[in-house]
C-alpha cells in the first residue's frame, strides 16, 4: 500500500504488472501474425504449388516451405516488436522476449509435431529460417525506430532552370537592361 492508502507504483510512473501486461500484448499481435500469415502462406503456396514432383526438390522445398516460413518469422517478429510499448523496449531481455516467444513456440510445435521433412534439413532449416526471420524482423523494427525518432530534414526545392544558379538580382538586371535597350530602340526609332 502507498501512502494514501492505496495501491500504487510509489510515484514511479509505472505500473504494477506493466511488463507482463505489454509482453501479453505483443505476444497476442505475433501470434495473430503468425497464425494468420502462416495460414495464407500455407494456403497460396503450399496447396496451390505443392505437388510430390515438386516437393522432392530442395529448391521448390526451399521456395514452398522454408522462404515462407523466414516470411512469416519475420512479419511475427516485427508485429511483436512494434507492440511493445516505448518504457520497455529499453530492456533487451524484455525486448527479445516479446519479439522471440512467439516464433520459438511455433519452432517448437514444429518439432513436435511430426511431418514428412525429417532428417537434417527437417530439423536445420526451420532453425535457419527462424534465426534469419527473427535478425531480419529486429533489424527492420530497428530501422523504422531509428527513422521515427529522426528529425526530419530541411525542406529540399528542386532547382533545374538550367541557368547555373543565377540570383534575382542578376534575373533583374536582365529585364531592367532588356526594358532600357527595347526604350532606347524605340525612342531612336522615332527620331
């Protein structure tokens, strides 16, 4: 209890539970990414492309399987990352939590669940697909905090006159001396 008799965070700013609070919430913005994502994926390219013929070679296993699903890591990644709230993104252990959890469970659900890729690269590319999804995802959610907190740069006008940067004083000095040949022609013409 704090001081007037309730409870509080004692003037910190922060709330009881805040952390778990914000981890819940990027946790469910991945996991509705990934299911989501997963299942189009799924979907567009594995029901529609995937045949046996197909499935039998490591590039179309490679574009059918293991492209999308570093695709789908990195969207879970990056749908998580840019959830959690500004106060907690400080924390790298909150921050990896948040961003990871998500991934690492389907990864092992995965696992857990048998399928027809065994063997090394049943077992090695998901893991590879999930490390390059997730760098892939950070790094991107990085960049886009990197580019909110920038200032935005000086306004740029595009110049292409082609006149090689003439002022306006030399701009008006051209019509004043146009103006005073055109008065000094026609005030001669009359004479």
């Amino acid at each position: 209890m704090n001081g007037d008799g309730g409870w509080g965070d004692g003037g910190s700013g922060r709330r009881p539970g805040g952390a778990f609070s914000a981890l819940t919430r990027s946790w469910a913005a991945g996991a509705l990414v990934h299911l989501g994502a997963g299942f189009l994926m799924s979907r567009s390219l594995l029901e529609l492309l995937g045949t046996e013929a197909r499935l039998e070679a490591f590039g179309w296993r490679m574009a059918l399987l293991h492209i999308p699903a570093l695709t789908v890591t990195l969207l879970t990644v990056l749908a998580a990352a840019r959830m959690l709230p500004d106060e907690h993104r400080e924390s790298r252990a909150l921050y990896l939590l948040a961003t990871l959890a998500v991934p690492l469970a389907g990864l092992a659900y995965g696992f857990a669940v048998p399928w027809e890729a065994v063997g090394i690269e049943g077992s090695l590319m998901p893991v590879a697909s999930l490390a390059t999804g997730a760098a892939a995802g950070v790094a991107v959610d990085r960049l886009l905090e990197e580019r909110a907190t920038r200032p935005p740069p000086p306004p740029r006008y595009s110049y292409n006159w082609r006149d090689s940067g003439a002022t306006t004083t030399e701009y008006l000095g051209a019509v004043i001396l146009a103006v005073a040949l055109i008065g000094a022609l026609v005030v001669a013409g009359r004479r």
